[in-house]
C-alpha cells in the first residue's frame, strides 16, 4: 500500500466533516435570524408599540400629526 493510499480515507472523512460543520453552520444562522426577526417583529408591529408611551410624547405626536 502506498503512502497516498494509506491516507486517501482521511480526505473522505474530512470532506464529511465540512459537510456536517457547513449544515450545522446553516441550520443555526436560518434560527438566529428567525428569532432575531420573530423579536423585531413583535417590538414594531404590535399595536401598543405605536401608541406613544408617555403624556408627553402623545401631545408632541399630536402636535406634528
């Protein structure tokens, strides 16, 4: 057997390895971003985040409406 023979397995297996860490990789980016805009979209589309939260911002928003 030679040299090259004897190590043809390990580039099978690191291929394998950069499969699993790139689908590990892609699978965890798609979750972070869905929470990241689940969150956004919960802080910015529910009706009480348009509604000022103090007097004071109400009458200013009602000032330049």
């Amino acid at each position: 057997m030679t040299r090259l023979e004897a190590h043809a397995d390990d580039r099978e297996r690191l291929s394998a390895d950069r499969d699993w860490t790139f689908l590990l990789t892609l699978i965890t980016t798609t979750l972070v971003v869905a929470v990241t805009a689940y969150v956004l979209s919960v802080a910015f589309l529910r009706p009480s985040a348009k509604a000022p939260r103090t007097q004071r911002a109400a009458t200013i928003a009602h000032a330049h409406s």
